[in-house]
C-alpha cells in the first residue's frame, strides 16, 4: 500500500491514574499567577527532545521506528558529565556539587514519557556538531504537554505530592526529580541528568539502593519509574489567589452575522455547552458577553434581574464601562439571566443592517472586564474590522498572487494586534478567534490574537449556517469543553551541551525561554529546534525535560513534567536509521514557515527541497547517494515507468523512504505551493493551522489519505477486532476499520468510482460522473448526478443502507482520532469550479505552478541528480 496506508501505531494506553502522597504532611497547592516563576529558573542554557513512531508499516514505507521507546534504547548508561570521570571509596560520602562517577542505569519503556506527549525527529543523537552537520538531520522535538487529557478525565498521569518534604529538584539547574537521575552514596545523594550537579536527598524523600544502584522505592514512586508525572505545586509557586475558569464571548452581531445564521449557532451551541464548562461542577466559572456592531453592546448579568439589560457605548473614541461590576458573574448565582440573554440575542439583532465591525473597540472593552483575573475571551467576526481603533484595510491584491511579493499579504500589516495580543498574555488572558467572512478578512493581521496569547483559529470562508453550522458548532464545543489549563507557564531543560534554537506554535516567550501560556490545552502543539552547545557530548544519554506549570479548572497549581531520554551515538548510520520521518517534516514545515513569511514562498519552497537533499546525501556513504535512487517506493509504478524501474536501483535507508514524497507533497501543499489559485486568507489560516500542528495531524495534512469508498472491502468502515494492528483501525471509543489508501494520483481514480480524500481539516469527495445509481442513493440519497446542486445535497445520507453506515463510521473515527470536525465537500467529475480543490492534494501528479510542475518521479530524478551534483 501507499506511505501511511496504516494509522500510526498507538502508543499503550496510561496506566490507572494513582494519587501518591511522597511526603509527610500536608503541603496541597492551589493556583496563583504565574507571572515571574522564579521557581521554574533555570541555570545553565536548557533544551529537549524525544522519540518517535515512524509512519505506516510495511514496504514501501520505512517499516515506522518502534513507538515509545526510540531504537536501542532497552539498556545503556548515563555518560559521564566533564569534571566527573573520578573514582569515589568505598562508602564515602560527597559534598554537594562534588564530582562523582557516573553509575550505570537501565532504561525501563515506561520511564519515558509516551511519543504523544514529547517525539523527537531521531531515536538517537549525534555525540557531535560535526557529525550533526554531516548528517543533516534536523535536531527538534515535537512537544504536546495536555496531548492525553480528556473531558472528566481529571489525572491522566500520575499525580505526586511531595507534602512537608517539598518539590525534589536540582539545586543548579532546577530540573525535577525524574527516573533518569543517578543515585549515589547508597541513595543519600543523586546527581542531575540535565547538569551533573550532585544533590542532597531530604532524610523524609530517604531509601536504600537496591544491587542495581536503583532506589527500593522505584516502582512505588511515579516520579522515579514514570516520564509523565503531575505535581501538587505548594504555596510558593503562586502569587496570587486562584484563577476561576473565566469565559468572555466577543460576538459580532452585524447585518453579516446575523444573515449567515452565524450569531444562531454561536448561541445555541454556547447555551448547550453551559452545564460542562470546566469549573461549573465547583460553582467557581464566571461568563461575560459583550456584542459589536458599529457600537459595542454590554449586557449588565446581575443575579437580581430577571432579564439581562443591555446598554450600548456607541462613542468608540471615548469607550468606558458603564457597569463594571455586573459585566463579569457567576454563572451558577446568575444562571437565569444568561440564559435568557442567549435566549433574546438571535431576535435583538434580527432586523439589523449595520456592516461596520467595530472589533477593536470591543476587544479593548472585553480586556477591562476581565483583565483583573484573565480567562478565557471567545471573539466572534463576520467582517473585516471597519471602525474605531484597529480597523483594517482591504489588502488583497490578486496581481500580487504568485509573484515575489505575495508573502507580504501574508504578514501582519498592523502593529496594534500584536502589541494588544501580548498585553492580553500579560494579564492571563487566551483569544479564540473565529472567522466567518465572504469576503477578505486579513487573517495574517488578526491571527496575531490567539498566536501570543497560545489561542486557536478557525476560519470559514463564506460562512453559511446551513453548510458549515456542524462543523462551527462541533469545533465550538470542543474550544469550550476540552480540558483547560489557565495561567500557565511552561519551561524545557536538556542535558548539557545542547541548548534550544528556536520555538514554534502559539505563545509568547518571556526572557530567552519561558513560554507564557494563558489557556493550555490538548490542542496546544508546540516545536522547537536543538542545537549542540558543546562540540562534543560528554554523555552517552542526553536527556529532555518539560514542565508545565498551570491551574485546574478547580483551583488547583500543579506541574506537569515529562521526561524522555535519547542515547548518544558516534555512528551517522544510526542517527539517520532511527529518524522519525513525520516528526521531522512536521519540524521542517514550520521551519519553513518562517522563511516563507520573511523571504517569500520560493525561498521556502527551495528550503525544504535543499533539507531533504542534503539528508538524502547524508545518509549515504562518503555523503554519496546510493545509485539509481529513484524509483517508485511503494505502491504500483505508474506508466511510463518501466525505464525507471530497470534500473533496479537500491532504496534508501528505510526511515527516510518516504522523505521525498512528504517533502514534494509540503512543496505543492497549500501552504507553500505557488500560483495563483490559493487567497491569502486561506493560506494564511492553513499557515497557522499547520504551525499548531502534532505529528498525528501534520502527517496527514502534508500526504492526505485517500480511500475509494464505491468498493470497500469486507470489514472496512465496521468495527475492528480487538486484536487489529494498529496501522489497520482508526479511533478511540470504537476503533474502526480502515480500508486501502490509494496513491495521491489522478491515475487512481475511476469515472464510476467514489473517492474520499482527508487532510485533518478536511474531507473531499470526488464522485464519478458513471457512478452507479445504487452508489449514489446508498451514499447521498439521490438517484443520479443530473441537475444536482451539490449545496443542498445532504452529506453521506444516513438512510439506513449498509454503505452510507460504514462511510459514517469511518469519517467519525478519524474525527475523533484526532479531535477534529471534518467538513465534508462534495465534487463532481468535470466540474470546473471545485475539481481544481480536490486536484490540489492530488501531490504525484504535476502541478500547475512554476517549481511545481513535476511528477513523483521526475521529483525523485531531481533530487538523485542534486544529491550528485548533477544540476
């Protein structure tokens, strides 16, 4: 089958949540704010990284890197750090700091922290600078710190209270207490494996070595036998009262707004979510809502009303709060009064015509609310931005479309979004942002509100609450309900002699490398890139260490610390055999990112081409490319490729089989592909879309899967046995069946046949214009594709036929695979106008843009005359 024609293996599921109490006393914590967090300082310069699975199993592809632990990493020792190669006498004691030797570990699989939490883009390290740069593998770590949590699912890891005993870290460096440390002098000391420094152990935190030089307590101690563990932080890692969970709704109540149906579903779906908003169970949530216009509306939510009063500040130069204290209240004391404001605002605005969008001055009205505690603020827009301060201006130039200047559009044109952004992140405070507009609405510049305060954006062009209402209201639901951390900070450490380069996704870096988290979430994925510090390693282990410092929804401050460790090797050839192929593109395309914002889309276009050449060098002996590399690395060859295929040429190493096909696909993807067929707000949003992205989702959104839905086999779309293969099942509560991928080429398709592509944010169905009647009823309920407009028809028509049942199945298992809602567009062979966006991700095939116009083949031909010098 095609690369990724498996699910990426699922990592085993965590152990039952246990809550261990290490110390004596008390000693629990609850929030505070996290504004300086000088209990997460570090010393020396910090970095990361982790370990992977590879994409699908089986030939063609590279066969996947074991998931969970990288390649030989079952044995192995903690190297030795400089200055602490001495001997020590039998029972003598050390002084803090004093050098020690280096005590051999074993690496348990469960002592690193699960792939989904922390991948690195190898399973092992080069022990040089040189020997990075010979191999080029490029040195990063995927990170999502919430990846596993779930809504009611309050512990997914382990939580530890160290009690009276206090937090046992590294005095040098801070690093937590974790399972890669050594233990010394029969466990009255331990040094860290991040510095080398040598602790004190606290007498109450005491226990014997065992004759492996482990701790008898080990597997008793989640945060000595565990690489994910939670922390009760205690009161010195606060420094204010508890933050309650706060959500402030920004609504756009335009003419726009309210034609598209937009302002129904916002409020309905804002309404059902009200009883499971985090926090509701304790009776600590709060909610405001504001709406805008070319004024902006306050409603006064006071608990002795019987309905909520509206009042409208329509000067925008001189905003003010008119009831500053009955904007923001307890949901629970004020129940009725919100939900009797949802209830009117549908008819409060039905007959209204104004266009303008005053969204800074709402934006500034919503920080005053809640500026004094932070949250949450959910913003609402159906326009462009039009009056009072912020307002934008309409900067969309077809001319310039393809052409040296288009990243331009691509950037912010306004300051004051940024600087606002920063400031909400300043006072805790997260935007999620939804866009709903027909027309040009400068996603570059408005993106900036959830990228510095780590929000999310959804975009949905031409919005219709008829076509695009589930989708909104799916993805709604889940920015409301999904497990939430609030005021948070987060702080990466890794063994000395590597240090971090650079970050990606959606924060705001306080300093050199704390990064300001308002809302953190299992949908925050951040990146960043590792570097060696020191010529040469002086360990044979490195290890990576995140930790998350945040609130609960119910008021308490806990650290989240994942651990992972990577062994160091002198050999290229491992470096390269133990690379992650969709961790690494996943670090490559938002490398990317920023040279296409600051050089243009060429420039990055050429930067991916030129990474995956010099890996492909790399990894051959004497840097030279194995002969005839070219050639069909899965599936069946295409015609006209016989010649190629005579040549019987060697593979590559098998990690990097797939390395040319994703990096031609993230070439030609709608991020970085030229011409003139992409608007800048939808390439833009996809921009932000892919740098957020986890490993799981950017696979897919860089090589989608196609399936052809007209001929599934036996057993694809219905639930799969329990014994199933990974690669071959799909879900979570219900793990389904996946049938065949197809190859990504207009050869695969059939004019009686219908095909299903997904890209994580999206489904495309290509219907054949001979697709037989009894296809068509069983999937959409129509009798054939004569005068049929695919707008009203309904998506795969649940009417009770077998075929309609097994396609549901499927699409839903792979939304929740992912926590996504995927909207489902209808295409019809022949049709001119949407075609073209199912064509798109058809990647083998030669695209319509200069630089792009190669098959998979000839691709493959370039990059084996490039690897040779062959120009």
């Amino acid at each position: 089958g095609p690369p990724g024609s498996a699910a990426p293996a699922a990592p085993k599921a965590p152990a039952p949540v246990s809550f261990y109490n290490t110390g004596g006393g008390g000693g629990g914590g609850v929030a505070g704010v996290t504004g300086q967090m000088g209990q997460m300082s570090v010393g020396p310069p910090s970095s990361m990284g982790a370990g992977p699975p590879g994409p699908g199993a089986g030939p063609p592809g590279p066969g996947g890197v074991p998931a969970g632990v990288p390649p030989g990493m079952g044995g192995g020792a903690y190297g030795v750090p400089p200055g602490m190669e001495g001997g020590m006498g039998p029972g003598g004691g050390l002084p803090p700091g004093a050098p020690a030797p280096a005590e051999p570990i074993k690496l348990d699989p469960d002592a690193q922290c699960d792939t989904r939490y922390m991948r690195f883009t190898a399973g092992k390290i080069s022990h040089s600078e040189d020997g990075a740069k010979n191999t080029k593998v490029p040195m990063g770590v995927v990170l999502n710190p919430m990846a596993m949590d779930m809504p009611g699912d309050n512990d997914p890891v382990d939580v530890v209270n160290f009690g009276a005993t206090g937090i046992v870290r590294c005095k040098r460096c801070r690093t937590y207490i974790n399972p890669f440390v050594n233990w010394l002098n029969n466990g009255r000391q331990w040094r860290c494996n991040i510095c080398g420094y040598v602790n004190e152990v606290p007498s109450t935190y005491f226990s014997h070595l065992d004759e492996d030089g482990q701790r008898r307590d080990k597997a008793q101690r989640p945060e000595l036998c565990k690489g994910s563990v939670e922390l009760v932080a205690p009161s010195e890692y606060m420094l204010r009262p508890p933050q309650a969970p706060v959500y402030v709704f920004v609504m756009d109540v335009s003419a726009g707004a309210v034609s598209s149906g937009m302002l129904n579903c916002a409020v309905a779906t804002i309404k059902e979510c009200l009883d499971e908003l985090p926090g509701v169970a304790g009776g600590r949530t709060q909610v405001g809502f504001l709406a805008f216009d070319s004024a902006v509306h306050f409603f006064n939510l006071k608990s002795s009303l019987s309905q909520p009063q509206m009042l409208t500040v329509p000067d925008l130069a001189e905003l003010f709060l008119p009831l500053p204290d009955d904007l923001l209240v307890n949901l629970t004391d004020c129940r009725h009064v919100v939900d009797a404001l949802l209830d009117a605002l549908p008819t409060m605005f039905a007959s209204t015509r104004k266009l303008d969008c005053a969204l800074g001055p709402a934006l500034v009205a919503a920080n005053r609310i809640q500026s004094h505690i932070g949250g949450k603020m959910v913003v609402f827009l159906s326009n462009l931005p039009s009056v009072g301060e912020a307002r934008l201006k309409h900067r969309e130039n077809p001319r310039a479309l393809g052409s040296d200047k288009e990243h331009v559009m691509l950037n912010p044109s306004e300051e004051w979004y940024k600087t606002k952004a920063i400031e909400f992140s300043r006072f805790q405070i997260c935007v999620d942002l939804f866009l709903f507009s027909s027309q040009y609405t400068d996603v570059a510049t408005l993106s900036c509100l959830p990228k510095y305060t780590a929000g999310t954006l959804q975009y949905y062009p031409a919005f219709h609450a008829s076509r695009d209402g589930v989708k909104f209201q799916a993805e709604l639901k889940r920015c409301l309900l999904r497990p939430t951390g609030f005021e948070a900070v987060m702080r990466v450490r890794c063994t000395r002699g590597l240090r971090i380069a650079n970050f990606y996704g959606n924060f705001f870096i306080r300093g050199t490398d704390l990064l300001a988290l308002p809302n953190c979430h299992p949908d925050n994925s951040f990146a960043f890139d590792i570097v060696h510090d020191d010529a040469v390693l002086a360990t044979n282990l490195v290890s990576v260490q995140a930790a998350l410092l945040y609130t609960t929804s119910n008021g308490e401050r806990r650290i989240r610390v994942h651990t992972m460790a990577i062994p160091v090797t002198q050999i290229a050839g491992e470096v390269v055999k133990s690379v992650d192929v969709d961790c690494m593109c996943n670090i490559m395309a938002r490398q990317s990112l920023d040279v296409a914002l600051k050089s243009g889309l060429e420039a990055a276009r050429h930067k991916l081409q030129t990474a995956c050449v010099d890996m492909v060098r790399g990894s051959q002996p004497g840097g030279q490319m194995a002969p005839g590399m070219h050639g069909q690395p899965y599936g069946q060859p295409p015609m006209g490729a016989a010649a190629q295929q005579q040549q019987a040429p060697p593979a590559l190493p098998d990690a990097l089989q797939l390395l040319p096909l994703y990096t031609m696909a993230l070439q030609k993807s709608i991020v970085f592909r030229g011409g003139t067929d992409i608007r800048p707000d939808d390439r833009a949003f996809a921009m932000m879309r892919l740098n957020t992205m986890p490993s799981e989702e950017s696979r897919y959104f860089i090589y989608p899967r196609m399936f052809a839905l007209h001929n599934l086999p036996d057993g694809a779309g219905l639930p799969a046995a329990e014994d199933a293969p990974d690669e071959q099942a799909v879900g979570k509560s219900m793990r389904v069946t996946l049938p065949p991928m197809q190859n990504l080429s207009a050869d695969r398709l059939q004019s009686d046949g219908v095909f299903m592509l997904e890209n994580s944010l999206e489904c495309v169905v290509w219907i054949g214009r001979a697709t037989s009647p009894q296809v068509l009823q069983a999937l959409f309920g129509i009798p054939s594709l004569d005068e049929v407009d695919f707008n009203t028809v309904a998506l795969l028509e649940q009417n009770g036929s077998d075929l309609a049942a097994r396609v549901r199945r499927l699409v839903t298992a792979l939304e929740e695979e992912r926590n996504v809602s995927l909207q489902i567009h209808l295409v019809r062979e022949g049709d001119q106008n949407a075609e073209p966006r199912f064509f798109r991700y058809l990647v083998e095939d030669r695209a319509a843009f200069n630089g792009g116009s190669y098959s998979y083949h000839e691709y493959m031909s370039q990059i084996n005359r490039s690897t040779k010098g062959m120009y």
